[in-house]
C-alpha cells in the first residue's frame, strides 16, 4: 500500500474512531438513533435528515467515506459513529458508490446504450479497417499513432506555455 495512501486512512481512522465531535471542537452530547423498522427505515430514506452538525457536514461526510469506499478501505468498520451521527445509512453509501463506479465503467457510457458486447463489437469493426497506403489512413495503427503525436505535440505546447 502507498504510504501516503496508509497515511490518510489512518488519519481518517482516528478522526472516526474519535468522532467528528471532538475533531471539530463541538460539544460531544450526541443522540443515538435507534435502529427502526423497515417501514420507518424506507420513509426515513426518502427524507433525509441533516445530521447533528448540519447538512454540510454530513455531505462532508457522505463524500469522504463514498470516496473511501470507491478506494477499498473498510468503511463500514471506520466510519460508523460519523454514519450514525450524521444520519447516513449504510444503503445510501453503497448505492452511491455503485452509481459512481458503474458510471466509470465503459459499457455504461451514454454513448454505448447496447452494452460491453456492442462496444467489443465496435471495437472489433475499428480493428478490421485496413491500413492504407493513401493518406488518410484509418487503420488503428495509423489512429494510435496520430494520437500519440497530438498528445505529444499538446505536451509540448503546455510545458512551453
């Protein structure tokens, strides 16, 4: 592990197992919520509720421990007094971190609706175009090729600038 990588979780470990209360500097008297049906759960989801530092706060902290849990950390176990402090629910971060990572992935890119087997075929379409010996040439030799030059050529002119 990247000791600058080690370094933040543990410091993030602290603050959590600490609590963001005494980090913060405000007083500690917090309330406990109990843990409520499943009825009361799925209407208490609909409506979220600021923690008990306030909405910024618990964005704060939403983002933070989504941010771990996209890096592999175990966030459930660091994190879960600022979770119960602030309201937030162990659904929330999951369902958030899976949004984010299945956005990244590219079958779910807006621009290929059919799925990983349509980008495979797409890609296998480019593949099979012949180089040719007339400019301009398609091949994705010729493709890689070109793009490398521009990104070389878009380095040059930034380290310039």
């Amino acid at each position: 592990m990247d000791p600058d990588r080690r370094k933040f979780l543990q410091a993030l470990a602290s603050v959590c197992g600490a609590g963001f209360a005494r980090s913060l500097g405000i007083g500690t008297a917090t309330a406990v919520v109990a843990s409520a049906p499943a009825a009361a759960a799925t209407a208490a989801a609909a409506t979220v509720k600021a923690g008990a530092y306030g909405a910024g706060v618990r964005a704060q902290v939403f983002e933070v421990v989504v941010r771990q849990g996209i890096a592999g950390a175990p966030w459930k176990e660091i994190c879960a007094g600022p979770l119960r402090v602030n309201n937030i629910s162990e659904a929330e971060v999951e369902a958030e971190i899976a949004r984010r990572t299945a956005a990244a992935k590219p079958h779910a890119l807006p621009y290929s609706p059919g799925g990983l087997d349509a980008y495979r075929k797409f890609k296998e379409a480019i593949n099979s175009i012949p180089h040719s010996p007339v400019a301009p040439c398609a091949c994705s030799n010729c493709s890689d090729f070109i793009r490398a030059k521009w990104r070389e050529i878009r380095e040059q002119v930034y380290k310039d600038a």
